[in-house]
C-alpha cells in the first residue's frame, strides 16, 4: 500500500492579474484526516498549512469553514475552480489571500487518497499509528 501520496496542482491568485501558482498537495496515511498544502509562486514556497481532508473534499461541493481556512466551489461544469480562503490576525487587522485551484486535480488527488485510506477508515488509521509510536 501506498504510505504517501503527492500532486501539483495549477492554482492563482485571486486578483485582477490572478498571479499564477502551484499548490503542492500530499497526504500520508499516518495522519489520515490531514492534507498538506504548499503554495509556491516561480519555484518558491510562500506558505504551508494543513487542511482537514474532509473539509476539502466537502469544499469541491459547498462553501465550509471558517475563521482562517475557508472552500468553495467557484464557476461552471466547464471551468470548476475551488476558491481557497487562507487568513491569519495580523497586528494591523486580518490578512487573507484567495486563491483560485484546479478543482478536478483536487478531487483527483482526494480520490487518490480515500482510495488507499476510505473516510470511514481514519480513525482506525490513526489509532494504528499512534499505538506503534507508543510502543517505540
């Protein structure tokens, strides 16, 4: 089985010149309900954070979360966009980018990884991996 899993996913910014972006994507299954994103702009990585699997994959779907992450579903059948809230407190204020990604190499790349972990499956998963480090 697969312990690891990785895409690149074609992203922007959510501006009027949409600077573009990568969104470097890996999940493993010793943390089953997480999701690593890193946001890379000509090579460089601008920004790390980790998302709750089922949260993304609910985002493909419907407006979720909250407070500093928020997804969305954005566009048509033809042209399916996920919009990426990232926000943080700021001394000055909130700060928030908005990104634009490629919602079928997200909902790819999800499928992936519920293929070798299935949501219903986390749980145990994580228990698994937690008794191992325990017994280390």
């Amino acid at each position: 089985m697969t312990s690891r899993m990785t895409a690149v996913i074609s992203a922007r910014l959510a501006t009027a010149d949409g600077e573009p972006l990568l969104v470097h994507l890996s999940y493993t299954v010793s943390d089953p309900v997480a999701v690593r994103a890193v946001i890379l702009h000509d090579g460089r990585p601008l920004a790390c954070w980790h998302f709750e699997r089922q949260m993304l994959a609910d985002g493909l779907h419907r407006p979720v979360g909250e407070a500093d992450v928020r997804f969305r579903p954005v566009g048509g059948p033809a042209r399916r966009a996920l919009r990426i809230e990232l926000g943080a407190a700021a001394p000055a204020g909130e700060s928030r980018a908005v990104l634009l990604a490629d919602a079928e190499g997200v909902a790819a790349f999800l499928c992936r990884t519920y293929a070798v972990v299935p949501a219903d499956a986390e749980s145990t998963r994580l228990d698994e991996h937690l008794d191992a480090l325990l017994s280390q």
